[in-house]
C-alpha cells in the first residue's frame, strides 16, 4: 500500500524517520512498533544538523543521549522528498536484508546530500526584502514556519500577483519598538513609522527586477486611507496635502494599506502585496546566515549608532548589522539619502550570502534562516499562508541577482525649508517621471538578453512595414485603460476631426482598468488598417498585437490606451535607460561604503 492509501493505523513514512542512538545515524523505520526508537523531544522531520541535539546544543562525541549510549557524530537528515523517493522499492522494515550495511550508509549519505541541497527553498534579502519560499520537508516543519508569519487584512492593492505579469512588492522597514535589546532605537511608545521603504518591481519575464526606495523625509500627499477595523468594519483615514511620507505607517491609526496607496499616488504602479518587518529582522537574519560580508573604505566610529570598523572588510551580524544599516553620520553626506544608499548595498550582500552555496547547502543554517524570516514577517493577507509566500518566492527567485538594479526616487531639498536645516525633501519631478515611465512599461534598469531584446525588436518593427490604409476605411474602437478621465473620448474626437477616421468609435473604459502599455489588437486582414492607425497614433511595433484570425467584414479593431498614453499623436513608450543623475547599484557587485 503506497503512503497516499495508508490504512488508518499505518503511520506516515516521514514521521519514522528516526535517529538511532547506538550509530547516530537516521534510519527510516516504517513499522510502528520501531516508533519508541525516536530521539526523546527532536520534532519529527526537523532538519537541525550540524551536530545539535533536540534543544539546539552543540553535541560533542562523548556527550550522553538516548538509553545511555554514546552518540557518534550525527548526519543531517534527508528532506522528505528524499526520504520517501529512497523508499518507493524498498520493503516495509527497512531496506533489503542482503544490503551490507556500508551499501546502506553510502545511501544515507547521498541521500543527505541530496536533501541538504532541498530541505528549504530561500530567495530575498532582509528588512523585508525576505521571501521565504517554504518547505519541501516535513509537515512539522512547514506548520511551524506557518504559525510563525502575521499579517493585516488592508484595503487597496491588486488583489494579489499573477504569474504572467510583473509584480510590485512594497518592503516597509518600521522603527517601532519591539523584542528585547531595542529600548534605544526606533519612537518610544509610538506605534511607528515607515522608516524604510523599498518598492521591489520583478519584471513579467522574471529576467530583471528593479528596487527602488523611496525617502521617509520625503514631503508628498497621502491619500485617503480605507482601513479594516478588528470588528469587520472599515474606517476611512483622511489624507493630507503635505506630509512625511514616513507618517503613512502608523500615525493617525494608517496601516500598510496606506503606505501602499501612498506608493501608488506616487508612483502610478499598483502594489500587490506589502511585507513588513522592524529592528529584529536585521539582527536574526544576519545572525541565521553567519554574518553577512560588507566593505568600508575607510575607519568609522559613529556614536550614534554605536557602529564602529577599521577599514577594509568585514563580517557583521546582530546588533553590529543593525548599527550598520542605521547609521546616517559614518558615510556620504550624512544624510538619509546616504543612509540609502548603505542600506542598499547591504541588502545586496545580504541576498549573495543567502543565495551562495555556503547557505543554500546547510540544512541547519537554513532551518535557522527560514525561521528567523517567518517570525519577523508581517504580511498582508493575500500571502499569509507559507505556501502563498512560497509561490510568490518562487517568482521572485528565477531573477538573477546581477539583474537586480537598486535605484532611489529623484529629489530635491525641499524649497521651502532653510538651507541650512536639509530636513525633508520633494521630487524631482522630471527625473521622477522617466522613472516610473521605466518601471511602468516594465523596462530594465539592467541590459539582460541583449541579442534577444534586438531580435524581439526587429520583429516588432516589421510589423509596421507594408500598405496603410486610407484614415475614412479605419475601423477602431477606441477603450480607455490609462486612468486618464475622457481619454478615449479625446483620441476619439482626435481621430474623426483631425486624421479623417470617420469610422472610429468610443468603447469606453477598459473591462480592466490601470492597463500599463497602449495596444492595438487586429485580425490578419486589418493588417493595413492596423499600419495606418499606428501611423496617425505614433505607436511602436511593440504595441501592434495581430490575432492570427480573421476579423468579420465591419469588425472594428480594438485600441486599448494605457499609462503610456499622453495624448493622441503624442509617442508611446519609456526611455530606453534611465535619465541622466539617476543613482543606481547592483546587487551583484560588493562596493565599499564610504
């Protein structure tokens, strides 16, 4: 009988795979009269190597365990997807009596090898910037990890992330107050701020990502703010003109939602999902993995933040890690943009260390890391279960490190302060724009696939090639997906009286709103009149979406506008890099703070 058939007394392989105290090694047992021969308190299916014992001891060769005996050495144990492939042909019992017992250790010991690599699944980085992406061990493990995550139901965002569309991720850092050993960070008895925000853009084709961060001390409008009250009810925040973006989080009873709907105001992309952590995250991570390598390019010794490295390089973790991230006096200007800028290439070492071989091969280390990363979660509701988180992970970790590009948003110091005080600061607003034209179209900051970009290109461009027809034979329902109030019926009015196509008609708004890119869907036999338009409209090759099939006699084609649309006749499309000025750094490259 497999195990998905099991009689109701049968007990489940995963659960029999126990220690045996006179070898110190694990045996899968599947008789249920062997059960008595599990190790005392080791949880059943933990993956805690490295020589521990059920309470996390170190556990030398002469040390005491079991009925008295002692305990050799002890080998990590396999994932259970490793467990139970090593056990579809063997017999109930054990393995086959012929088997010599160094055929049987030489199993276990590829069978180790091969779990340690999958025991657990990590991709991301730290202040949030962590995704854990689950378990593919035993159940013990995986409902643990799952009581571990909190979350918030909040109002607002695209109801979740799809896997056939680019992904926008808000990763909020609070200095609110918690755990022990934080009494002198963060706002006393204050219920926080967004003290650290990064807007982390995975790319449709999950080649490239993009994190950009955005200032606490910026000055912006946030908007009103539905919030969901602990007895069902929802309760409407007011907005404010001109505000710390920081005070999003927290002040005036505001929850994450806010802070997204803050992101959105300012930056046109919807928000799927918000992650949310405070100072413990960086002290257990950092502490999970072994530390974490970072480079100062000269001697610091900040006061306030308590960090203090001789130049060169480093590795820093818990309480040394958080100073390094919180500091604002030891490098750049002082400034917080400077502290961004730390950050930054901190969390891109982070991600190299918990993507390397050294963390994703150790069982023990990584139990410890998806540990640490559940309890300082805090996430919105659409993935408040492991297996949600795992699945967005899992989108997440196809993007290679070096093409994920930290950027922050455009500013200035803000006009109407003093000179003198630099306190708060505005957009850019020019800068700022081309920007979030890039993030919008889902345009790289990093160059990936160069050849097959030019190739996708060219085809595109063909697209455009051949007969137009005449503007009176344009057939066009034109939709309005942009966002942009009266814009289909602006490009209507455009078409009929300014290019002569009498046969455009208004559709209306688009079924789904806030569409990111303008297109143009048409039949094979529309081909002219898809050029002609595309020609009246200045739109790219990129935009021309051909059905394949053939459209009725008077079937309209259908004009979608989208973000991209400024007006009619104006040229679609984002900057093909980002604008001069703008910072940018790579998480694949280690450079020394200074």
């Amino acid at each position: 009988m497999d195990a998905h058939s099991r009689g109701a007394d049968e007990i489940d392989p995963a659960d029999q795979w126990v220690l045996n105290p006179h070898t110190g090694n694990y045996e899968l047992r599947l008789d249920s009269s062997t059960g008595s021969a599990r190790a005392a308190g080791q949880p059943q299916g933990s993956p805690r190597g490295r020589g521990r014992d059920p309470q996390g001891q170190q556990q030398g060769h002469g040390q005491q365990h079991g009925g008295g005996h002692d305990a050799a050495p002890r080998r990590d144990v396999p994932s259970q997807r490793s467990r139970r492939s090593g056990a579809d042909n063997t017999p109930r019992g054990g393995s086959s009596r012929g088997d010599s017992a160094a055929a049987q250790a030489g199993r276990r010991r590829r069978s180790a090898k091969k779990g340690n690599k999958k025991a657990l699944k990590i991709t991301g980085g730290v202040v949030g910037f962590v995704l854990v992406a689950g378990s593919v061990g035993a159940w013990a493990l995986y409902n643990h990890f799952d009581s571990n995550l909190q979350s918030v139901d909040v109002s607002g965002g695209s109801g979740g992330f799809k896997k056939d569309q680019a992904i926008n991720i808000l990763v909020i850092g609070t200095d609110k107050r918690t755990g022990d050993g934080n009494s002198g960070y963060g706002d006393k008895d204050s219920p926080g701020h967004a003290d650290t925000t990064l807007l982390f853009h995975v790319a449709k084709d999950r080649t490239n990502a993009t994190v950009l961060s955005i200032p606490r001390d910026l000055k912006t409008r946030i908007p009103d703010c539905p919030t969901k009250q602990e007895d069902k009810t929802e309760k409407v925040i007011p907005g404010s003109t001109f505000e710390r973006f920081n005070t999003s989080l927290g002040q005036s009873g505001r929850d994450p939602g806010c802070t997204m709907r803050t992101v959105k105001e300012i930056t046109g992309l919807t928000v799927d999902h918000f992650m949310m952590v405070d100072f413990n995250a960086v002290k257990s991570l950092t502490t999970a993995v072994g530390g974490v390598d970072v480079c100062v390019a000269k001697d610091v010794d900040d006061k306030k933040s308590h960090l203090k490295l001789s130049k060169g390089n480093h590795t820093i973790q818990g309480e040394q890690a958080l100073a390094f991230v919180r500091t604002r006096g030891a490098f750049g200007t002082g400034s917080d943009l400077s502290r961004i800028q730390t950050q930054q290439q901190f969390l891109g070492a982070m991600l190299r260390k918990m993507k390397s071989s050294e963390t994703l091969t150790d069982v023990g280390k990584l139990y410890d890391l998806a540990d640490a990363a559940t309890k300082a979660l805090t996430v919105d509701s659409g993935i408040a279960g492991l297996g949600k988180l795992r699945s967005l992970a899992e989108e997440v970790a196809k993007v290679d490190p070096k093409n994920i590009t930290f950027t922050t948003l455009p500013v200035d110091d803000n006009p109407a302060e003093p000179v003198k005080a630099k306190a708060t600061v505005v957009i850019n607003q020019p800068k700022a724009d081309a920007l979030f034209s890039i993030l919008q179209s889902d345009t790289s900051l990093t160059e990936v696939k160069k050849k097959e970009k030019a190739e996708k290109q060219d085809q595109q461009q063909a697209l455009l090639k051949g007969d137009k027809a005449a503007a009176e034979d344009v057939r066009v329902n034109v939709y309005n997906g942009s966002g942009k109030g009266g814009a289909a019926q602006e490009t209507l009015s455009w078409l009929q009286v300014e290019k002569g196509a009498r046969l455009a008609t208004n559709g209306g708004n688009s079924p789904e709103p806030d569409i990111a890119k303008t297109t143009l869907t048409y039949g094979e036999n529309q081909a002219d009149q898809a050029r002609a338009l595309a020609a009246m409209m200045k739109l790219p090759g990129s935009a021309l979406k051909p059905t394949g099939q053939q459209a009725g006699d008077r079937e309209p084609m259908k004009l979608t506008l989208g973000k991209d649309f400024s007006g009619p006749g104006n040229p679609l499309g984002a900057p093909a890099k980002a604008p001069e000025g703008i910072q940018q750094a790579n998480a694949a490259t280690s450079v020394c703070a200074q």
